[in-house]
C-alpha cells in the first residue's frame, strides 16, 4: 500500500502556534498570537511531576496525553480533551505483565515517548517507555496495553540489555514512526538496541542498522550496541529517514537499504554528536541538528560554551552553522532529543527548549533565534501544535 | 483500619488524609484502596506487585517489605514517600 504520497501544504501565516513544554518539574504550554510576535505562558500544569512528552492529537486538535510521574510516584498518562484546560489520569498505564511467582519480571520507570496514530486510526496512540517496551491504546489513550512481542521476545530483550546498558535515567525506547501513506508501517528506536521496522502493522519487525557504526570498535553487527539518539521520517519522502545517534548524523534512503553517515561533513571542532533531529514539513533535503560536545566523559553542553543549530538543504553534503541571537560564549546547555522541533509554516519556525529552562524560536528557518521564555525547569520536549 | 494518606497521593482520595479500609493483607487493602480511588495504587505499587523503590509503607511503625504483610482491623497503615533527590 506505499502508493500515494501527500505534501504537507504550510500552515496558514495567520494562524497561532502552541508549544507544548514538558519540563523535570510539570508541562508548561506557550502559546503565540496570530503573527507570532507575542507569546503567552501558561501556568504551570502537574507542577513538580516530571513530564517527559506531552503531546497534541493532530487528528481531532483537542486531545492532548502527558506522560508524567514523580520522584516518588509510578509513571502515568494524564489525558485532556479541551487543549489542557482539564485533565483525567488514564485508566490502565503502561505496564509490563505481571510474572509468575519467583520470576522477576519488568517495571514501567516512566512514559519517555508518545505517538498519535495514522490518520486513518482515530483514537490510536502508541507509547515507548523505559525501560524499552512498546505500547498502544486504542481508545485515545484512556487504557494501554504492550503491543507487539516484542516486549517479552528473548532477542528483543537481550538488545534491549538490562537498565544499565542505556541512557543516565535509564534505556528508551523512542522514535515510534509512521509511514503516512500505510498505518502498518513502523518503526521504533531504541537507546539502547538499534533501530527497527515493519511493514505489518508490528507483527513482524527488522533492524535497519547496516551502515551505522558503535562505540569503542564493538561488533556493528550486535543490535544491542547501537544507540540511535532520535530518528525522523520526511513527511513528503516517507523512504528517507533521519537519524541523530550516538555516534554520527546519518541518512537511510530505503531504496539504498543502509545508513550513510551525513555527519562528517560538519566542522571538526563541533563534531555530529548530538541529541534532536528535526526535519523540513515539505522539503526533505533539509533537516537541522543541534551539536554537543560528546567528547572525553561527554559533557553534554554546547561544544565550546558556543549553542547552534546547524542546517543542510543538500540531504547532508554540506552543513551551515546558525548561531545568531544565541549566546556568543558561556552557555553551557544542550538540547534533548524531544526538545527541539519546527511548524509547518512558510518560513519554518523552529523552536527548541534548553536544559537550562530557556524557550528559543526562530520564525526564519533558524538564521536568526529569540529568547521566549527563561527560569523554567530543564526542559526535556517541545512540540509544536498548530491552532 | 486507618490507611494514612501523603499529600502526593491526596488527589486521588479528594483530599483525604485518612481513609478507613479493610483487608486480611496489605495487598488486599491496596486493591480495596484502587477500587475506591482508581489509579491510587499503581502510583506507589508496581505491575509486579512490589512496593515502589521511593515509597514506604509502615504497619503500626514497622516497615512492610512486601505486600504478603497479615493484619487486624485496628492497624496503623502509613503510606510514605521516601526523598527520593532533586
């Protein structure tokens, strides 16, 4: 069914932005006026609940789901059907199976990723948690349920690793993509354990891995060793994905069945580590990353002190830094992976949150960037919904 | 019995500090607490039925490990939030 293929037409110029904040300290919304010059800050909401993605329903522009939890508290899913005004906690939360006697069995630690479903399917979300496991509610997000097998799979679990193999708070799995032409076909990432697809709607699924490369000289074959960051798929080309890893900026063209590394090309004193990914909504030779340094015990901070974006409109051949309005020097922050993302409008606004609480937006494509929001707590998503 | 309720539990029981319940064992006051306030109890006890890493929970001030704990109708149940950083 990879058939039709639809452009994504820009937003209208008149109409508003919301960015969706979720924060280490509860979800924040910033919403813009008409001609985006003005932004207004929302209270915050679940304050002191850490909220990994919160999330708009492009299908229905009402329902929102946060995934949240607290220090203390399990991991949950609130879920609103007023643009956040109120809010429910849903039914059934992610949960692994329980074991029988005397097994151990796994423990949701928290929701790290949320996914509207096709168009096609309303009301379908999927959820990807850490540790790695994968979710779907069919019900607008009121009860969840593992989908696929691959959460009880021994192959599957010995990639996943234990909950030391993966990230500083623990491995996730992220990046659930859908291919706007077909709902069956997907594909999931997991930090650590590799990159997968499927074309049948999960029942059956295949690393894509050949071509990206592992730390410290492992075995590139062994799916457990490879820790995709973020994977993006170009709305207007859905066989090209895009792909910030631990180890390099890469580009898959499915007709080519491989990764290339796109990352070299970036100046040396920079380097391609990094965290978000963030694709064109029409043109899918332009993407934009945002570098940190990964070097020695990886600091995690702007390389130098120095924040900027960097933008290819050449599919990764060559790489221009964007770096007016941000800091000259002495800013020490980064971007994660779900804290950075554009509209659909014409220029690309682009909008990324800071792990040291700052909102920055660009309406021109990222040429130049302005400081909206600051004092906030680390900001770990952003997410752009047209009103 | 009384089921002491922290604050960060305290929208789920409409403020309720205090909630009389009744069990033979912690797990069958957990799963009476989740019928009268739905999604109370997966907050502070996991999908394997093991108490949460940061959460106490002290039965007339002892510490309950597990949830197989024996009790009587006029136990002191404390549920706990334990610092748990940042």
């Amino acid at each position: 069914m990879l058939t039709s293929r639809k452009a994504t037409s820009p937003q209208s110029a008149t109409s508003s932005v919301a960015l969706l904040i979720g924060t280490r300290k509860g979800a924040f919304i910033l919403r813009s006026d008409r001609s985006h010059r003005t932004w207004k800050l929302t209270a915050p909401m679940f304050l002191g609940h850490i909220v990994h993605h919160l999330m708009l329903d492009p299908r229905d522009r009402r329902t929102m789901l946060m995934a949240a939890s607290t220090g203390h508290l399990g991991p949950t899913i609130f879920r609103s059907t007023d643009l956040g005004k109120t809010w429910k906690e849903t039914n059934t939360p992610p949960a692994f199976p329980k074991v029988p006697e005397g097994q151990k069995g796994r423990v949701v630690d928290h929701v790290f990723w949320l996914t509207p479903g096709h168009p096609s399917e309303p009301g379908l979300w999927y959820a990807g948690t850490s540790p790695q496991g994968l979710f779907r509610s069919n019900d607008g997000g009121v009860t969840w349920k593992p989908f696929s097998y691959i959460n009880d799979d021994p192959q599957y679990r010995e990639w996943m690793g234990t909950v030391q193999d993966g990230t500083p708070d623990g491995p996730k799995l992220h990046s659930i993509l859908i291919d706007p032409r077909d709902p069956r076909h997907l594909y999931f990432a997991m930090s650590g354990g590799g990159v997968h697809e499927s074309v049948d709607g999960g029942r059956t699924w295949t690393p894509i891995v050949q071509g990206l490369e592992v730390v410290e000289g492992f075995n590139t074959d062994n799916i457990t060793f490879h820790d995709p960051h973020c994977v993006r798929l170009c709305p207007t080309n859905p066989d090209r994905l895009y792909q910030q890893n631990h180890c390099g900026i890469y580009r898959r063209d499915r007709s080519e069945g491989r990764w290339i590394r796109i990352g070299k090309s970036m100046p040396n004193k920079v380097g391609d580590i990094g965290f978000p990914m963030v694709l064109h909504p029409r043109d899918p030779d332009t993407v934009w990353v945002f570098p940190m340094d990964g070097s020695t015990v990886w600091p995690r901070v702007s390389p130098g002190g120095k924040p900027a974006a960097y933008i290819t409109r050449n599919a990764g051949k060559t790489w221009t830094r964007q770096d007016k309005g941000f800091p000259r020097a002495n800013a020490w922050w980064t971007v994660k992976r779900q804290a950075m993302t554009a509209d659909a409008h014409e220029p690309v606004g682009l909008y990324l949150g800071t792990t040291s609480g700052e909102v920055w937006a660009s309406r021109t494509g990222g040429t130049s960037w302005t400081c909206m929001a600051r004092h906030l707590p680390e900001i770990y998503s952003v997410e752009a919904a047209g009103l | 019995m009384t089921v002491h309720i922290p604050s960060a539990l305290r929208s789920y029981t409409k403020q309720k500090g205090e909630i009389e319940a009744e069990g033979q064992t912690l797990a069958e006051v957990m799963s009476a607490l989740d019928r009268r306030y739905p999604g109370l109890c997966f907050r502070i006890i996991t999908e394997q039925d093991t108490i949460r890493r940061h959460i106490r929970i002290f039965v007339n001030e002892e510490q309950a490990r597990d949830l197989s704990v024996a009790l009587q109708p006029e136990d002191q149940i404390h549920i706990i939030c334990a610092l748990s950083g940042g």
